[in-house]
C-alpha cells in the first residue's frame, strides 16, 4: 500500500468516527447530556461518561501533540474525574481535538511533524480507533443514564 493510499484508508476512518458510519457521531451523542448527568458514576460502573470523555480526549491530544511537534506531556492520571460544572469545556475541547484530527488527515498535502508518514499515520490512526472504541462506551453510558 502506498503512503498516499494509506493516508486515504485513515481519513476514511476518521471520518466515520466524526461523522457517524454506523453509529451517531460523537457530536450528536454528546450534544444532549447535561453536566450533572456527564458527571455522575452509575452503580456497577468505574467511570462516568465525563471522565470517558476526558480520557479519550487526553490520549487525542497526546497523540496530536506528535503530529503537530508540540512537547509531549504526562497524559497521567488519563481517567482523571470531571465535575459537573467542567463538562461542557471537557466535550467541547474533545469534539475540537477530534475534528483537529481529521482535519490533518485531509490536509492536502498531507503535513506532519513526525518522522515519517508512516509515524504520522499510525498516530492517526490511534486516534481514530481509540475514540471508535470509546464512542462506543460513550452511548452504553449515556443509555444508562437515562434508564436510571
């Protein structure tokens, strides 16, 4: 596969996680919950659907802080806890750094400040399949919050 082939596979990706292939977008999914709700830890379950939110987002950023050359940085603790009043900059700032990623990825030419496109590209990909996996998470929390 070559690295202009690759790239398109990865925006691919990327796109189905920002837009929602098969699933609502995060954008949608998140749009509704209030702070209150985003904060709370349902009985049974480690984490509430903020703190989910802010892990997945720490990892994003991190891995976007390689993409774009800026220093790396602890991402520990990466469940940190989200009080209420914090959710909306803790969504906002994921849908941002999410959206910064796809954007990167269709960038024409595709710019980067790794060492390769290859590092480039499995960054991205982390990126796309890290938030897949916790958008999924996202939706079984929220489904469980309006069954309380």
């Amino acid at each position: 596969m070559s690295a202009d082939e690759g790239i398109v596979q990865i925006r691919e990706a990327l796109r189905q996680v920002v837009e929602g292939a098969d699933f609502s977008p995060p954008a949608k999914l998140l749009s509704n919950v209030k702070g209150e709700q985003a904060a709370k830890i349902m009985p049974g379950l480690p984490y509430s659907l903020a703190t989910n939110v802010a892990h997945t987002d720490i990892w994003n950023r991190l891995w976007l802080a390689r993409l774009e050359g800026q220093p790396k940085f602890n991402p520990f603790p990466d469940f940190p806890p989200v009080p209420a009043e914090a959710w909306k900059e803790t969504r906002d700032r994921f849908l941002v750094n999410l959206n910064r990623a796809y954007e990167i990825s269709c960038a024409e030419p595709f710019s980067h400040r790794c060492a390769s496109d290859e590092v480039a590209h499995r960054l991205l990909l982390k990126i796309a399949v890290h938030t897949a996996y916790h958008v999924g998470q996202f939706a079984l929390l929220k489904r469980a919050l309006r069954s309380k």
